[in-house]
C-alpha cells in the first residue's frame, strides 16, 4: 500500500514524483538527525566525520574530505569546529609539513557511545513498521538509486 506525500507535490514536480519523494524524505532524515544529534553537541554530517576517524584513526585531512565526499572548505570549517569543540587535534604531518592530519581527541571518545546511540534512534524511527524483508527491500532499492545517480551501470 502506497502512501500519500504529507506535502502535495507542486505542479513542477510532476515529471519527477521519485526524485520529489527522496528530497522530502533527505530532508525530514536530516532534520530528525540534527534533532537527535543536539544531545551530543554534534551537527548533522560532523558525526560522520567523527566515525570516521574513531574507525580509521589520524589522517590527511585531504583524505578525510575525499573520504565525506566534501569539498576542501567544508571538511575546513567542520574539522574547525570540531577542533573548537575540543572533539578533534589537527597537526602537520611528520613526513611533510604542508599536510595536516587529523585525529580524535581522547575526549571525543566518549561521544562514540552516543552517537550510536542517535544512529540506532534515527534508523528505529526511519523504519519503523517495516519487517525485515521489507528493510531489506529498502536497502537494495536505495543502493540502485546510488548507482544509478553516481553513474555506475554496476
């Protein structure tokens, strides 16, 4: 059973009805996230920053922005605020001073435990209602519009 946008459609939009549907729900996930992420001190996007360095560990800051699919000035601006809130150290590389690395400061770790808690709650309210089979659905479904988008016949 198929149901209906919360918010109709605007004429415009009719050739896309798909492409409308995934920019209301973008929207509604990112909002619900930065709801959820406010208890940690956290925005939206920083988290995976966050992850990605308690996962990989230190490194090149280019790498970090190639890794978020961010532009340089982005990855900036959020390793700088990170660094403000104490969460992240930037330090010249060793090997060649033109490059910076990143890492996670020891008090960073113990946000890790509660942005899997707000991750878990995001994906809890996201499917909620949904069985396995149909979570499954969803995730394949969701993978081919990726690989769609980005272009690859894969």
């Amino acid at each position: 059973m198929e149901s209906e946008p919360s918010v109709p459609r605007p004429p415009a939009a009719h050739g896309g009805p798909v492409s409308h549907a995934i920019f209301r729900l973008a929207r509604l996930h990112k909002l619900t996230a930065a709801q959820l992420l406010r208890r940690t001190g956290l925005h939206p996007n920083q988290e995976l920053v966050m992850m990605r360095l308690w996962d990989a560990g230190p490194q090149r800051q280019a790498d970090l922005a190639l890794a978020m699919d961010a532009d340089s000035a982005t990855i900036t601006r959020t390793i700088q605020r990170l660094e403000r809130a104490g969460f992240v150290r930037r330090m010249p590389s060793v090997a060649d001073r033109r490059v910076t690395i990143v890492e996670a400061t020891p008090a960073s770790r113990g946000l890790r435990d509660d942005v899997e808690a707000v991750w878990e709650e995001l994906e809890e309210r996201t499917v909620a209602g949904l069985d396995e089979q149909e979570r499954a659905t969803v995730l394949r479904v969701l993978g081919r519009l990726e690989t769609n988008l980005a272009g690859d016949d894969g």
